[in-house]
C-alpha cells in the first residue's frame, strides 16, 4: 500500500501536466504493465486527447530521471510509457475493476487533489505574508533611523555647548593671583 507522500513522489510534470507513468500505476494497482497497457488500448476510445493520456516520447524519456538506460538486460524501456494525466487515472478506474484498483485510484486521486493544494496554495499566502513582514520591518528600520538621527542632533547640540564653555574658560583672564591650596600659607611679603 501506497501512502500519500509515496504517491505525491510519484506525480511528475511533462508538458506542462501533472501525470502518472503507466508503470508506476501498474505497480500501485498491482498488476503487470503490459496488462495496464492491453486494458488501456483495447478501451482507447476513454482515453483519447493528451489531456487524459499521452505516450512520451524518446527525448522526453531521455530528459527524465527515470528514463536512464541501465547496463543489464531487461531494465530498459521496449516501449515507450504512458503518461496518465489526473482525469485519465479516474478513466483508468473504469477500465480496471478491481477492489486494489478501486482503493488504489482514491489514493491517486487525493494526492492529486494535495499536489493541487500544496503548489498553489501556499505562493499566494506567502507572498501576502511576506510583504506584509516587509512592511512592517521597513517602518522598524525607518522608526529607529529616525531616532538615531534625533540623538545625534542633540549630542551635537550638547558638543557644542561643551566647545563654547571651554572656549569661554580658556577666555578669561586670570586678574589676580590664586592662593594657593593646602596646608602650607604663604608668606607676607
């Protein structure tokens, strides 16, 4: 048995469509591809235009993971597979009466549904949900530059003040002479 995750792995986009190759359903509903394949062919009339089923072709095969040519005898493609786009695997249910092909074709048909959900759903929340977090940091930033800039105004302002006292001290004339500090007094002249 099959579990969503499992299945959702299964799901591959060619030509712009999400679809199952025959044999990966072949596996899932437990029969022989071939005998997929000859239910498929001897009720075609289910399945015609590429929105429900199309054979791939070999450039395609060649492009995808799971077309790579293995060395031993037996692993390689004779023939190329059927890609069963969503609706083709709800016709394929009609042309397979099984109880696993039954149970199995609900199975397919909610990780479709999920795959559905998961790749378009999501973008547009996180989309809103992230400029939303923009905005809010951007008038963080703008609210703490604005204060940064206020205190440097007034520590500018306290600098000069400072500049202008010292300048004003350095100023002044010493008119008479300081007694001295300490203990010892000076002496009457």
């Amino acid at each position: 048995m099959e579990d969503l995750s499992n299945i959702q792995n299964l799901i591959y986009v060619i030509r712009g469509q999400r679809v199952m190759l025959d044999f990966d359903l072949a596996r899932i509903y437990q029969v022989e591809t071939a005998q997929l394949k000859r239910q498929v062919r001897r009720n075609i009339e289910r399945f015609e235009g590429d929105d429900f089923m199309f054979e791939l072709t070999s450039d395609e095969l060649s492009r995808c993971q799971f077309g790579t040519l293995n060395k031993k005898r037996g692993n390689n493609f004779k023939y190329m597979p059927f890609a069963f786009t969503e609706i083709g695997v709800a016709m394929l249910s009609g042309v397979l009466n099984s109880k696993i092909a039954v149970e199995a074709n609900r199975r397919i048909m909610r990780a479709f549904v999920a795959y559905r959900h998961l790749a378009e759903m999501p973008i547009a929340a996180t989309y809103l949900e992230l400029k939303k977090e923009i905005e809010s940091v951007r008038a963080e930033v703008n609210d703490i530059l604005a204060d940064q800039n206020d205190i440097n105004e007034s520590t500018r302002a306290q600098l000069d003040a400072i500049s202008t006292a010292l300048a004003e001290l350095q100023a002044k004339p010493a008119d008479k002479p300081r007694r001295p500090i300490g203990f010892i007094q000076p002496k009457d002249k």
